[in-house]
C-alpha cells in the first residue's frame, strides 16, 4: 500500500512555526506536499502592490529554505489553484488537502471552488487569528460591531498555545516544481526575520508602546504588521511573547492592537458587503465630491499641509505608513477633500507593504465615517493639530518634506502663516518651493457635516 499523502496548500501562513495546517497534516499522514501556487488572477488585480508580490516572493524563499533544512522543499506552481492542486493530487496520489482557513469574500469563494472542484478530503485549520469570528459573540448570539464590548469578551477567552515546527517533513521526491521567482523587498522575508523583529520589538518599545507609538518620528511601533499579515508571524506566538514581558500600559496597547486585528476580520467575516460598501448602508448614498486634482494632489502629497504629505510621501517612497499617520490622512482624503473612501482604501491596497483587506478597509471606514466605530461621523481630524501634537518638532515633515527644512519648528505645520518675505528669507516661498494649501480646513468641514447630515444620519 503506498504511504498516506497529503497537500499542504500554503497561501498566507508563511511558516513552519505553529502552523496548524502543516502540524495536522503530519500527524494525520506519512507523506506530505507542501506546495504554493501563484494564481495570475490575483497577480493582475488592481489592488495587488508590486512592494507586496517582492515581500512574497522573498518570504516563499525562506519558506523553502526552511522546508529543505527539515528534508522537504517547496513545490511551485503557476496557474488556477484547482487545476494545479488537482495535477499533483494524481501525481502524488495524495488524497487530502490542507490549508488554513481564508476570511475575506474572494478568498472563500475560491477555497469553496476548488476544494469542490479537487473532491479531497479537505482541512480548513485555524492559522491567521488568535480569535475566529464565531468565536465571540454578544449574549444574544450576535457578532460585536462596537470594539470596546468586543475587546472585553475577546480578553476572555482561553487562547490556543502555539505549536513548535516540526524537525522532520517527508515528502516524495522528484515533483516537477517551477523555479521560486526573485523579490526585492526592503523588508527582510520570512519567519526568522519576523521572530527576530517580534524579539528586538519586546525589548525595546514594547513597555512605552502606548505612548511611543502615536509618535511617527520614533521607532515606538512594532513593525510586524507585513509579518502577520502573510503569516511570517504566528498571532499566537505574538501573544505568547508579549505576554511573557513585565504587565505594563504598553504591552496593555499592544495586546489591543492583536485585538482590532481580529476584530476586523470578523466584520469582514460576518458583513461581506462592507469589501465593496459602507458597514452603515445609508452611507452608500453619500454624494462624494471626488475631485480628480484633489485626489492627485493627496496621493502625490502635495496638498500644502505638511503632516499630511509627509505621510503620503513616505507611502509612496516605502510603501510603509505610521498608524496615526493613516488615520490623518484618510480623515484628510474623506473629511476635507470630500472624496470616497474607498479611493483611498485602494490606493492604500497598491503602495502598502501589510495591506491587508480587514484592516485597511476597516481603517478607512473608520476614519470615513461609515464603518462600525461608535463615534459619530462628525469626527474630523485637523491636519495641522495632529501634526502639532505627534510631531511637535517637525521631524517626521522634515524627512519626508526635504523642502521645509528651513522652517522653523513652531511653523512647520502651517507655513502659510509666514509672510512672504519670511517665506523668502529661508527659501522656502510657497507655491514655488512647497505647495500652496489645495483647500482651507475650516471651510471643508463645515462642507463635510452639511454632505453628512444631509442623510439625516445622527
């Protein structure tokens, strides 16, 4: 009789390191194919970043790596998932498949496809979250739509150990596999580039987290959003990490931020519809203005307000974004370019390293307005304040804006208050050397609340 084997099919669990999939499927069989295939359909869609096929590409060759210092390799292949899987099912003989389970609409659409299509006996394993969005429900039985009840029941629960990678892999030699394709990502790939981050993070901003990471000059963040967002980093050993540092307000944060992590996932999970619209349907009727040469002045950064540019500029340059960055500027894009919010969440989707479709699209609908936060919409940032309060001395404008270098600390966040001779004297005139603002704050959010209250939504 020949030997019980299996496919493990990765996708975003990049890792040998507490993946359930790979740890089941040896268990449960003698033999097993891991194996990655490339699918030119979401390789040409217009929301997959080029910065994001470099890190995968990178992060497929770490995997193989791994894999064949534990006697195994990584099977390629280019095409439709049903059609590859299904020629190595019947080369292999294996007769199950395993994988970790997807959350967002697409994803589970095609996993329903194919896993009908192959007629294996198929293993949906628990990978990507610490928490799955069945897992926590109101008392009525009902998903959490506001995160603070949320987060409280999410505390709660007993949380899965991560399990160890296992020292051995066998599987069958001799499968055709196409060559890895070559990635340049600026961020080292793979698992034993995230442990070491997750490693350098814990012990050097974890206990100032909740402070330090509302600064964008500052190393304050945890940099790990790319590794969990393809599976580099296991959740689960995050929080097992974290847990194991000293009880402090910034491990307190970033335990939260695994939280909204999961939180958005199951929103996406439980209400599909927010992947093309708004979570509060009556603000699909919104009447966005969506000014063309608005939106290019955004996305090039130059609107003439210097926090916000800085960030969009960063984005451009590294396809990295700080957090309380994104919020500005998607309160910008929203709230005073009058623009929709989902020309910012896709052009979000095409620069950024971690994009993440959970994350990003609740991230938007948050600062939009139209999402599940229980502020209401009223809410709109002010693009000079915020860059006064988190970046008082113009250090992070200063790096990613090289031409207000010359200004003065206390006006670097709103040079148009120099005259123009003071705008002459440090060579930085407005409009010549740095843009002039596209809009005044002020007006577009008395704009911004009449285009809100017109739906008459409280």
């Amino acid at each position: 009789m020949p030997p019980k084997t299996a496919l493990v099919w990765f996708r975003r669990t990049l890792r040998l390191d507490d993946n359930e999939a790979l740890c089941t499927a040896l268990e449960e069989n003698e033999r097993i194919v891991p194996v990655f295939v490339l699918d030119p359909v979401i390789l040409s869609r217009p929301d997959t970043g080029a910065r994001r096929v470099a890190f995968l590409y990178d992060g497929l060759h770490a995997l193989d790596a791994a894999l064949r210092e534990r006697g195994s390799y990584l099977v390629l292949q280019h095409g439709d998932p049903a059609e590859e899987l299904g020629r190595l099912a019947r080369e292999t003989g294996a007769t199950a498949l395993y994988y970790s389970q997807e959350y967002e609409p697409a994803g589970r659409a095609r996993d329903v496809r194919v896993t009908a299509a192959l007629g294996l006996e198929s293993h949906a394993c628990l990978d990507h979250l610490l928490s799955e969005p069945g897992s926590v429900k109101t008392k009525t039985g009902t998903p959490y739509t506001v995160f603070t009840p949320y987060f409280r029941a999410w505390q709660e629960q007993a949380f899965a150990v991560p399990r160890s990678a296992p020292e051995r892999i066998a599987t069958p030699l001799g499968i055709a596999t196409d060559p890895l394709p070559t990635g340049s990502a600026a961020l080292p790939a793979g698992e034993t580039a995230a442990r070491a981050q997750l490693t350098a993070f814990r012990h050097t901003a974890l206990s100032h987290y909740d402070t330090g990471r509302e600064f964008p000059a500052e190393p304050g963040t945890s940099q790990l959003s790319a590794y969990l967002k393809f599976g580099m980093l296991s959740p689960r050993r995050a929080l097992e990490a974290t847990r194991q540092q000293p009880k402090s307000a910034g491990r307190d944060a970033w335990i939260r931020q695994l939280a909204w992590r999961d939180f958005y996932y199951q929103i996406l999970w439980h209400f599909p519809h927010v992947a093309t619209g708004c979570f509060k349907p009556q603000f699909d009727a919104l009447a966005w203005h969506n000014d063309e040469a608005f939106f290019a002045a955004w996305q090039r950064g130059e609107t003439g307000y210097p926090f916000i540019d800085a960030a969009l500029r960063q984005l451009a340059q590294t396809g990295t974004m700080h957090n309380r960055a994104r919020m500005a500027v998607a309160s910008f894009l929203t709230k005073d370019l009058l623009c929709d919010w989902r020309l910012g969440e896709n052009y979000f989707m095409q620069q950024l390293l971690d994009g993440d479709q959970a994350a990003n699209n609740g991230g938007w609908q948050w600062a939009a307005g139209t999402g599940t936060d229980a502020q209401p919409y009223f809410r709109i940032f002010n693009p000079v304040s915020q860059g006064e309060k988190f970046d008082p001395e113009g250090d992070y404008v200063k790096r990613w804006c090289p031409e207000l270098k010359p200004i003065p600390s206390k006006w670097v966040h709103k040079p148009w208050e120099l005259s123009v001779n003071e705008q002459a004297a440090v060579h930085c005139v407005l409009g010549r050397d740095y843009p002039s603002r596209i809009v005044e704050h002020s007006e577009q959010r008395t704009k911004a609340l009449a285009l809100y209250k017109s739906l008459n939504c409280g």
